[in-house]
C-alpha cells in the first residue's frame, strides 16, 4: 500500500490530502479487505483487525464535521471516499457506510444538546457506534410500526422486537422508533430515540446467514420493558417519522454511492478480462457485443455518478433531496444489476469460482443483491419520486 496520508483530526484536508486520502482508502479496500474477507464468508463475523484498520485509515471520522473531527469534506467528498471503499467486500462497505451517515448524523441533528456532547466525540474512533432500527417483521415505518415507547416519570417504557438491524454485534446504543401515542392516527404517533445496549431488557435475537455483505452484524432486537430516559428522546415526541424520513433520505444516496462503487470495479475487472481472454483467435474486448455492454456499463455509472453529485451539491446547501435520492437509489439498483450481470458474462465460468485473478466477481455478484432490498426497494423508490414529481407535474428542481 502507498504511504498513510498524514492527517490532523478537526482540520480541513488539502485537496492533495484528499486525492492521496482516495488512493489510500482504495488500495485498503482491495487489498487487506478483500484478503480477511475470505474468513469473514465462513464466520460471519468481522476480525478485530478490520475495526482497528477502519480507526488507522480515519473511516469513523472522515465524513464528521470538524468540531466532532472529522476533515471538512463536502457531501460530494464524502460520496467520492465511500465509493472507494465500497470496491471492497460488501458487509464491510455496508458497516462503513453507516459510519460516514447515520452512526452520527441522526445525533447530531436530532439529538438533546446534553447527549450529543456525550455521544459525537466519541464516534470519530468508534468508541461509540450506533445501529439504526426501524423495520418490523409486520413491515417497514409508519403505520406498521408496534414497537412502544409509553411514557413513565422520567422514563419512556420500551417494548417490541425489530428484525433485519445490521451492526448489532458491535454497537453500543440503537436508533429506535416506537409508538409514544398509539390512539393517534397520523404521523405524529411515532418518537425516537437512543437506546444504549446496557440498559436491562434490550436482548439480541440471532438470524440465519445472509446470501450477501457477510460479517455485517444483522440480527432482530428485542425490548422488553427497557427503561429509556427522557433525555435519549431524538427530536421532539410525535417526531419519528419524521426523524426516519430525513435520514432515510441522505442514507439512500449513501446507498446508491455503495452501488457506483460496486460497478465501477466490476467494470474495470470485466475490460481487464475482456482483453486477455482469446476465444477463436480473437480478444473479447474486440467482439461488437462486449463492446456494446461494456458502453452501456460505462453509460450506467456514468449516469449514476452525475445522479449523486448533483444530489450532494443540493444537500450541501441544506435543500431537500427526498426526491433525488430516491431517484438516485433506483437508478443505482438498474445500474449495479445490469453492471454485475454483464460482468459475470463476459468472465463466463471462472466468473462463478470464489477465487479470481482479477477480483472477487462472484463474491460481488452475491454483495450487490443486497441493494434491492437495503432501505427499501425499486417499488419503495418509485413511490417515494412519483409522489413528488405529480406534485409538481413533472418538474425536477
């Protein structure tokens, strides 16, 4: 690997700090990352090793702002690393991801002053890591939602399971969404809030091996009676959809990032194969066909990058995104399916073996299937734009 880009935590990075920070940041990802992977598909659990390289390379601090330290990088930035360590294995990039948005962001702009001093100092070398959950066995947010929280002195009384929650197994507290009014109707019966993993009666329920993103922690939470002080309320009360709109939004482009990163490699891997591999006296990468895919590959990624920079400078200047990001998630799954699919045909069988020369492409085939489905998918995305462009009939600001 080049040499460790020399960094002061809560100072901005030069732009050379920053391009030498996406070499370092790649190299990490597809090499050491991809090497201890090969045990993580067997033990679905992530070695002590990648915790402390993620801490070495700045990964729970690079996206922070500087006065939680973090480096001053624009969302756009941030975008840019996380595609380069989303080249990497799947349940890695999933944990990572989580680092650069909701670990701190749900704190930071939902959280009671009191605790967000407590909490966000500490997220910059993973001392704290938080997990996020809101889906349900009985569905995903809003009305299905049947996890309580009913208020009690000083405390709100927590109760229910949640299912399909990544990074339990090295988290210290859960965003969680709950029912505070359950005679209410709308959408101001939900709350959230942060829940430490200490507190009695918070429980883990182990789930099966995931097809996908091994090592990544996903298991179901239980609460049984677990005594949440008011303090750890996110918000105001009645506003957990809202809390859960808001950072689903940001989370979902950080998603469909997760995906260009993904294809991007499959597409470099899939020109490299292209070129060696001779069938009837030809290279592939001379044939008309491979090259048509790999130009409608390259249109995709394309697209998609455009898509989230686009996206990121609105962000930036504090407009809303719910719209584009789900734009950005959609076009991120056809991206990364089209992508995925055409490199697994131009390697041909050898594409189908765990070990590659050129990279793990059946590892990646299996990763990226994750993205259907990971805070929502194509139908979700789908209503979520639609809503917003028959508002305006039709008109992307």
């Amino acid at each position: 690997m080049t040499k460790k880009v020399d960094l002061t935590p809560g100072k901005k990075m030069t732009e050379q700090q920053f391009q030498d920070y996406l070499i370092q940041i790649k190299e990490l990802a597809e090499g050491p990352f991809d090497e201890m992977q090969k045990e993580v598909e067997v033990t679905n659990t992530f070695p002590d090793e990648f915790y402390q390289l993620s801490i070495d390379n700045d990964l729970y601090r690079f996206a922070l702002p500087l006065k939680y330290g973090g480096f001053g990088l624009s969302q756009k930035q941030i975008f840019q690393v996380q595609e380069m360590f989303s080249r990497g294995p799947g349940g890695m990039r999933m944990h990572l991801h989580h680092a650069a948005d909701l670990n701190w962001r749900i704190m930071d702009e939902f959280g009671q002053e009191e605790v967000k001093q407590e909490v966000l100092p500490k997220v910059q070398d993973k001392s704290i890591y938080t997990n996020f959950a809101l889906t349900e066995e009985t569905g995903g947010t809003g009305a299905d939602v049947h996890t309580t929280a009913i208020e009690d002195g000083d405390y709100y009384i927590l109760n229910g399971e949640k299912t399909l929650i990544s990074h339990t197994d090295c988290s210290d507290a859960t965003y969680v969404v709950a029912v505070t009014d359950p005679d209410k109707t709308g959408n101001d019966r939900l709350s959230a809030f942060w829940v430490p993993v200490d507190l009695p009666g918070y429980e883990i329920v182990p789930m099966p091996h995931m097809m996908g993103c091994r090592g990544a922690g996903h298991a179901g939470l239980r609460f049984t009676n677990v005594k949440v002080p008011k303090k750890y309320l996110l918000g105001k009360r009645g506003d957990g959809l809202h809390v859960a709109i808001a950072s689903l939004s940001i989370s979902r482009a950080h998603i469909a990032d997760s995906n260009l990163g993904m294809s991007q490699r499959m597409l470099e891997m899939s020109i490299a194969r292209a070129k060696d591999r001779v069938t009837f006296g030809k290279p592939l990468i001379k044939r008309q066909m491979i090259q048509q895919q790999i130009a409608d590959m390259g249109t995709e990624i394309f697209a998609l990058r455009a898509m989230l920079y686009d996206l990121a400078e609105q962000y930036d200047k504090g407009e809303d995104i719910e719209e584009k990001a789900a734009m950005c998630k959609l076009q991120s799954i056809n991206t990364v399916k089209l992508v995925s699919d055409y490199t697994l045909e131009t390697f041909g069988g050898i594409g189908y073996f765990e070990d590659n020369p050129y990279g793990p492409v059946e590892r990646m085939y299996r990763d990226c299937r994750a993205m259907w489905l990971e805070e929502g998918p194509r139908s979700v995305q789908r209503v979520t734009a639609a809503r917003k462009l028959i508002q305006d009939n039709g008109v992307i600001k």
